[in-house]
C-alpha cells in the first residue's frame, strides 16, 4: 500500500518542496510532557531517560536487566521513536527496595537523567504531549512558500491522520491485520496482536478523515457530527448550535472520527452516513475489531499544533519546534510541508 491509501490527501496543498528528516538522532529530538507532581517517596522510582536511537521496548528490557527485576515492573507511558533523540520517563516497581544500580543500562544510546521516588506506577497513556524539535536537512523548497504554509497551518491545524509508522513497511501491519480478520482469529503474541488491533483500527480511521479532507469538511462541523475538546477523550452531538460554538474556530473543539470496536457510533446525519458507508466496505475488519474486544471510541479530525515555531539555522535546513497531544504524530505535520527523501538524497539546489 502506499502513502496516499494509508493517510489520504494533503489539506494544504501540494508540498512545498523536499527535504532530508532524520539524517542523524538528533534531527528529530521528542521530549515527554508530564503533568505529574512526584511525591519523593514511595515504592515506585521513576527514571527520566535520554534515549538515542533505541526504542522503548528495548530501554525497558535493560532497565529491568540492571535493576534485576521481572520486565513486567518497568512501566512507561508511551513509545518513542527509534531513530531519534528522545527523553521520556519509566517507572520501577521496587517495594521495600531500596535504590538498584542502573549504570549496567547506561551507554552512549541511553542515559538516566533524573531519578526520583513516586507512590504508584507510571500509567500507559499517562502523558499530556510531547514536544517536538525537529530539523529538516537538505532543503529544497521556496521560503516564502514554506513560511505562507506554517502561518496557515499555524492558524488553522492539519488533518490528525495515524502516520506511516503505525502501519509498518508499504501498510504490512495492515495486511497482517486483514490475514487475522478475514480467518476470525488474533496472533497469540500480545505485542503483534497490539499492532495489528491498532493498525487496522488506525487505517479504518484515516479513511474516514481521507473522505473529509476530500470533501472539505475535516476542519467544520456538520450537523450530526459527534464533537470533542482537543485534550479530552468525551464527545458531544453536534446541532445547529453546536455548529456555531466559537471555540472551534480557535481550534479548541472538533469534529471527531471513528475508533472502531464494540458499541455504535451516535453520529447522526453526513457524518453517519460517511462512517456507515465505510463500515460496510470494511465488515471484515470492523467485524473482527469489534470480537477481539476493542471498545468504539473517537478522535480528533483536525489536530492544533501548539507553540509552533520555527527557523532555518541554515539556508538548507529548517528548524521547527512545536507540542502534540499523546498519540498523534509529528511525521504528518511534516508531509504538509515536503516530501521527505532518503538521506543523501537531494533534488534541485534550494530557491530562495
């Protein structure tokens, strides 16, 4: 599967030209966002790690290996990406334990900034955001175009697509998902039946918000649209007043799409017969993600990009800085902007 059948078309505009994103580590620096006071006491350390180039599974597993514990008492709030600088925090379980010696889990791809004893467990989903440093190389592309597009992306958000990533190599995890669905059964491995749940359930909701870009309508609200606020995960039907409200025009309230599982969706109207229409090409997958025990849930169509900054440190690199709500994704901020090229590969000489 390729790019356009896994996320759908661009909201801005075609790209502004092409770039290079992680050439090195730290091109594509996230740092966790916590809004969790730590007690300074209680059987939970909490350690705040630098990571480059390493995933999260894997950090996890050599904290466990250092501090001699079972993997099943590492907890952490989300995945990070691998090919990348990152800083997010894990917390041990250590009841009646005092402080473990983690330098065995230190080397140059990981690094324990800050520890610090809290009175329960870090929760998965436990993160408000994490923010972005992101810097794109070889850059090929008009700076006033580029400029003209993060001022209107800036003030008007960019389509909350699932990136790439979360459907593997040329949408494999999705085939992988359609194989489980179409034999009615989920892979023994709880991490492959992880990713393959969440990667059919992603795909079914970029489809959805594929139709809306199309039609114009992933930035308003319609008539029988169920609403929600950008940090919360409740959802409201969508009258005439509700279509008025001014807090979506300041990007605080929108449209939301489907999360596929058990239970149906009350949207009403355009919005329910857009998600029925899909419902129906898809009864497979939809079927399947509904018996495996996935709840019907929602998400934002339109996503605010907050604190967005940028710069270019060097006529051929752009530097942008902006925070994301948990779970949404930075790569597709950037596909609003370029297309991105291998490293060591470049097109035209930049155009100022």
């Amino acid at each position: 599967m390729n790019e356009l059948q896994l996320l759908g078309p661009r909201a801005h505009g075609e790209p502004c030209g092409t770039a290079v994103l992680k050439a090195v580590a730290e091109d594509f620096q996230v740092d966790e966002v916590l809004d969790i006071p730590l007690a300074g006491e209680g059987e939970h350390l909490w350690l705040w790690v630098e990571k480059r180039e390493l995933n999260t599974e894997e950090a996890a597993k050599r904290i466990a290996r250092a501090a001699g514990v079972p993997l099943r008492l590492i907890s952490y709030a989300g995945l990070k990406d691998r090919q990348a600088l990152t800083r997010q925090w894990f917390s041990l379980h250590l009841p009646g334990k005092a402080n473990p010696d983690l330098s065995a889990a230190e080397d140059t791809s990981l690094s324990i900034l800050k520890q610090q004893r809290h009175t329960r467990k870090l929760q998965r989903g436990a993160h408000a955001a994490n923010g972005f440093t992101l810097r794109l190389t070889q850059l090929a592309a008009d700076r006033e175009a580029l400029d003209q597009r993060l001022t209107q992306i800036a003030a008007q958000g960019i389509p909350n697509y699932y990136g790439l990533q979360r459907f593997g190599y040329e949408g494999g995890n999705v085939a992988h998902a359609r194989h489980f669905a179409l034999g009615k059964s989920l892979p023994e491995k709880r991490n492959v039946r992880s990713r393959v749940l969440s990667a059919a359930r992603s795909y079914l909701f970029n489809q959805v918000l594929a139709e809306r870009v199309q039609a114009g309508t992933w930035n308003q609200a319609l008539l029988g649209d169920l609403l929600a606020f950008t940090d919360s995960r409740s959802f409201f039907l969508a009258g005439e007043a509700e279509c008025a409200d001014p807090r979506l025009a300041i990007l605080d309230l929108h449209p939301t799409g489907p999360l596929w599982g058990a239970g149906t969706s009350t949207a009403e109207g355009v919005a329910q017969a857009l998600e029925l229409g899909l419902a129906a090409r898809e009864a497979v997958l939809v079927d399947w993600l509904a018996e495996a025990g996935m709840t019907h849930e929602r998400r934002i169509l339109r996503l605010p990009i907050d604190g967005l900054s940028w710069h270019y440190p060097e006529p051929d690199i752009l530097q942008l800085e902006f925070v994301l709500p948990a779970g949404c994704f930075a790569t597709v901020l950037v596909r609003e902007l370029v297309d991105l090229l291998p490293a060591g590969q470049t097109d035209n000489p930049c155009v100022f």
